[in-house]
C-alpha cells in the first residue's frame, strides 16, 4: 500500500469547518487532497478505533461540549455521523478510545472533568457512564485550578489515566464497563504542568510530556496496580532558549526505540534514543516544525513518515524518518490546512 488517509482536527474560530481529511503518498513523498471530512465545531482532537472503522472527535455545539462519533469509510475516507453525546459547557480537548471499541474517554481542559462512554456494536456512543470533577492547583498561573488534558488507556487497559495539568497530577483510573474509580495518583514537581503521556511497547516505561517546564519525564510504570515511579527527567527545549514554549504531544515509535517529543514556541520536535533495558532517554536532535506552534504530530503506519501540525500558521509539514537514527528531514512544508491541532491516520 502506498497511500494512506488522515484526519487532521482543528479550531473552528477563524476558517476551519471541522474535521479534515488528507492523503500521504508514500512512494511520491507528498501530501495532498486535503479537504473537509465533516462539519463540527472545535473538533480539536480526534481518534481513530483500532479497527479503522470508527472516528471519534471532541465537539462543540453552542454552549454544549462533548464527543462526536462516526463510521468511516475505509475505500475513500469519508466520515459518516453516528451521532454525540453533549454536555453544557466547554468541548474537551482530548479524546481515546480502546482496542476493543467498547470505551471512549475524554479530558476536559475546562470543566475539570474526565468522562467515559460506552459504545454501542455500531460504534455510537451511549451517554457517559462516568464523569469525574477534579480538583487541585499548582503554583503557576495558569494552574488556578485542575486542567484536565488528556484521558487514556494504559497498555492492559485496565486503568484510564488522566492528566491535570493545573495540579500536576497524573491520576489513575480502575475502569469497569465504563465506570472509573481512582487507584494511583503520581504527583510531578510543582509546576510542572503534565499534559500528555505514551507508553513503551514493553508496557512496562512512560513518558509524560510537560507544557509548562518543557520536560520529558521518563516514568516506570507497575501494570499490578496502575502506579508510575519517576526514573528520569530531560529537558525539551535548548537551555539558552528564553521566549515562551509551551510543550505539546509526546509520541513513541511502535519499536520503542525513539521518543518525540513537540514544542510551540521553540517550534521544534525533540528527538530521544530510548535504552531498552532502562526506559532513559538520551537526546538526539531538535528538528524545526518549518511553520508556527506545532500542536501535534503523528508517524504515519509505515512509521518512515512524520506529519506535524502548526496551528498557527495554518499548515502542516512532513518528514521523512530514518529507522535507524530516529532523524527527521523535512520533505514538503507548508500544506494547508486550517487551525490544525491533531492529526491521526486511518
């Protein structure tokens, strides 16, 4: 196969519509065909089920937020609505599903809540079986109280584990048919601002990305009861860089061999070696994301490929990725696209 589809979700406060769909071609090393999937607001965060058959987006709907599901079809891409589950208040910012499809969990930068759903054989959602309020603060402003911003599962997907960037916790969930009760809680230091986490293939290491320290934070993880040990903390952006960088996504490569790591502000992605027996991380390089404020970023399933997302600029960028050095280079930059936060493929 040489062609792919992904799904880029967006902001939708200037031009954006909603969802938005493009094709990597792996043999012509270009992006191309993007074009609108579906019409949702604020569909910031979007994810794809383990067996391509189902998209679900966070969503915006007047006053209401929640999460948006639809079919896909796998010969053209194209996105069909199920239907949302709505609550007032501020849409969440992220979103995951399981490998089976049964449960979906969102994370809500606003309303401090994290919820889950189950899903019906179809892929709907049904309405939440769980919504948790947190609380908590941290010394940064912007830490005023908890800021909920991502909500997934752990590799045995026994727990849901969720990031509170406003207290700097990193809260795991026991989840049960969709109903969550708190296990573990791993605190970072104070200020930090946890936001995003990924799990080594051997389940057994995490990283969890800070946006306000702009730290890569290296943690063991015990599957028996769903608690994380701190083992290791890197710098993500140049010690000499002194503007503001809000740190982003965290990805591993399905090998566990390199981690990568996003930067608004710096407008890089950090590039780390992982040690197989150890979990540490050893940095590599910074590569420029070639545009403004890259939100997210995504190895297409060949993993030879990493697409990012500059929000700000309105465009994204690929690279080619080699295997073996974990390095990037850049092969096409500005392809636009609007407002684009996430992007994942089919």
């Amino acid at each position: 196969m040489t062609k792919y589809f992904g799904y880029v979700g967006t902001y939708t406060k200037q031009e954006s519509k909603g969802v938005y769909q493009f094709t990597l071609d792996t043999e012509k090393k270009q992006l191309s065909d993007v074009k609108l999937a579906a019409e949702l607001g604020n569909p910031t965060y979007v994810t794809v089920s383990d067996d391509k058959k189902y998209l679900y987006a966070v969503a915006k709907d007047g006053e209401n937020g929640g999460v948006t599901a639809f079919s896909i079809n796998e010969k053209t891409g194209e996105l069909t609505k199920l239907n949302s589950q709505m609550a007032a208040g501020s849409p969440p910012c992220h979103v995951s599903v399981d490998h089976q499809t049964n449960t979906v969990a969102t994370a809500n930068y606003h309303t401090t809540k994290i919820a889950t759903y189950l899903t019906n054989e179809d892929g709907s959602l049904n309405p939440a079986s769980s919504v948790i309020e947190h609380e908590g603060t941290g010394p940064h402003e912007r830490q005023e109280k908890p800021h909920l911003h991502f909500a997934g599962f752990t590799p045995d997907e026994k727990h849901v584990v969720a990031i509170d960037l406003g207290s700097d916790r990193v809260i795991s969930y026991a989840v049960d048919e969709g109903k969550l009760e708190e296990t573990q809680v791993f605190k970072t230091k104070a200020g930090a601002g946890p936001r995003h986490i990924t799990f080594h293939p051997n389940k057994k290491f995490a990283y969890v990305m800070t946006e306000l320290s702009s730290e890569v934070i290296m943690l063991q993880y015990h599957e028996e009861d769903g608690s994380f040990t701190e083992k290791q903390s890197v710098p993500a952006i140049p010690e000499d860089f002194n503007e503001t960088n809000d740190a982003s996504a965290i990805h591993i490569s399905s090998d566990g061999q390199f981690v990568y790591a996003g930067n608004r502000g710096h407008n890089s992605i950090a590039v780390y070696k992982v040690d197989q027996d150890t979990g540490r991380l050893t940095f590599i390089e910074w590569t420029s994301t070639e545009g403004n404020w890259p939100r997210d970023f995504v190895l297409d399933p060949t993993e030879d490929f990493l697409i990012a997302t500059n929000q700000k600029s309105n465009t994204m960028t690929l690279f080619g990725r080699d295997k073996s050095t974990g390095k990037l280079s850049l092969l096409q930059s500005d392809v636009p696209v609007p407002e684009p936060v996430c992007v994942k493929f089919l």
